[in-house]
C-alpha cells in the first residue's frame, strides 16, 4: 500500500507526522535534513526515509531494517523521532554512493550558515572526514552562487 503524498500537505513536517507520527520509527537520510530544516524538499515528494526495527506498512516509506536503536543519534521534534543534524551527515556520507547528493549539499549549507558559518558543532567521524573534506567547500559556497 501506497502512503499519502507531500502534495497533501503544506510541509514535509506535516506530511511526516501524518505517514509515520508516533510509529516506532526514526526519520533518516533526506526526510531527517527535511524534518530538521536543513533542506527544503522536493515538490510531490513521495517517499520517506526511516530506521526501523521491523518493516511497516507503506511501499512509498525505505525502511532501513536495524536491530536496535542503540547508538543512533536523535533528536525527538513533537512526536517524531529524526537522527541528529550529526548523525544524518554522517549517516549520508558513509552511504555517499546511494544518497541524494544535492539534500547532502544544501543541508551542509543550511547547517554552514544557521551555525554561525560554521562545522565546528558538526560530529563527523573519522571515516567519512575525507569524504566530507571532499565537498564542504560545495556546500559553502552553495548560496553564494561561487
């Protein structure tokens, strides 16, 4: 079965609340950049991103199977769990190969420019800081034009 769309709603907020609101999931990947609002979205947006313990019901919603949520950094926004603005980077950057590259890009730069045009509160892991070494500058200068 098929969730309803973005379309319906005014905000991927909205829209997140209504398909997954109070499961026992965490929002990941771009739908997390999304909720936390470091990337705007895409219009008619269909599908959305979750860990889960268990598969749900929805064939538009990727749920990443994983055994516990141990470990996963989050931040709980009314009653919607996401991954933390640390986790969902590195989350990304790990996954560089199967992302959306530009929800990657504008994030970093919405997170660049809410933070003081600043990484520093960034927790990027040692494994992914070559990859993110690789496109930082990209996000910099995403709202430059440069």
């Amino acid at each position: 079965m098929v969730s309803i769309t973005s379309n319906e709603f005014l905000t991927n907020r909205a829209w997140h609340r209504a398909v997954v609101g109070g499961e026992n999931v965490i929002l990941r990947h771009t739908s997390a950049l999304e909720h936390l609002e470091l990337f705007f979205g895409y219009m008619n947006e269909k599908t959305i991103d979750v860990y889960a313990i268990t598969p749900g019901p929805f064939e538009n919603v990727n749920y990443h199977i994983v055994e516990t949520f141990d470990g996963i950094e989050t931040v709980r926004i009314g009653n919607m769990l996401c991954t933390s603005a640390s986790q969902t980077f590195n989350d990304m950057l790990a996954d560089f190969d199967n992302i959306d590259e530009q929800s990657l890009i504008e994030g970093l730069a919405g997170y660049y420019y809410s933070h003081g045009e600043s990484f520093d509160e960034l927790d990027i892991k040692p494994e992914n800081m070559t990859r993110f070494n690789s496109i930082k500058d990209w996000a910099i200068e995403y709202y430059s034009g440069g």
